[in-house]
C-alpha cells in the first residue's frame, strides 16, 4: 500500500486495522440509523447503542476470553492487560462517540426510497427444477475446489 505498511514495521497493519474500525463506526451508525428509518424505528438512541456495542462487544469479550487462557499459560505473546485496557479506552473514548453522531445525521435524514411499489396481489411462483434447488447449486460450484 504505497509504503505506508511495511513489513519491517511489525504490528502496522493491525494498528491500522483497529484504527480502521474505530473510525469506521460512524459511516456505520448513519447506514445503520438510516435503515432504522426506514423500517419505521423510531428510537435512534437504541439503534445507536446497538450498533456501538453489539458487534465490538462479542470480538473484545472473545478476546479477553481466549487472552485469559494464554495468560495462564504464561506465554509471551499474550497480550498485555494495558494494551486490553487501552483497546477498551479508544472503543468508549472515540468509536463510541462516532457512533452516535454517525446515528444522529443518519437519522436526521429522509429514510431510503423503495424502489418499486409492492403489488397486493401475490404472484404464483413456479417449481424449481431439481437441479437449480438450492442444496444442489451449491455444491456444483464447490466440487471442483476439491483435488
């Protein structure tokens, strides 16, 4: 990537992956809000909360978690509990901010359009041959992966 994450520098590309993520929570939250509009939400603030904890929550509790057992193996490369610690500042400090403003402008804005009106009468779908059924599809596709 044009020199910016060099393999000599160890650690930049996951540096810059969490600092990635951080940031991204804002684009995040206002797709998220704005969806929320759309389906007929109403709460925004719920919206926000979930979208700031739900998914962050569940890979730094799995972390922790799986960090707890290298801890008691003594290993070296666990990670240290400040840098967990650190991890858990940035994600209240500035990801969790970016979310709710991201929140806020998105739902602020109109909903998103359908594209098509929904007709009242529901239209008869055909039988799928057997070989276009979903089960068979997918394992055409993957047979020729195997040596």
């Amino acid at each position: 990537m044009f020199g910016m994450l060099s393999p000599a520098s160890r650690g930049a590309l996951m540096t810059a992956a969490i600092v990635l993520f951080m940031f991204m929570g804002a684009a995040a939250s206002y797709h998220a809000a704005r969806l929320y509009k759309t389906l007929k939400g109403s709460d925004w603030k719920k919206g926000a909360l979930l979208t700031a904890t739900l998914y962050p929550s569940t890979f730094f509790g799995m972390g922790f978690f799986l960090n707890f057992f290298i801890w008691g193996e003594h290993s070296s490369g666990a990670v240290p509990f400040t840098t967990m610690l650190a991890l858990l500042c940035m994600w209240f400090g500035i990801s969790f901010p970016l979310v709710f403003g991201g929140s806020y402008f998105g739902f602020r804005k109109q909903p998103y359009e359908h594209p098509v009106r929904t007709n009242q009468i529901p239209r008869q779908i055909p039988e799928q041959v057997w070989y276009l059924h979903p089960v068979f599809a997918g394992h055409r596709p993957n047979c020729w992966q195997v040596p």
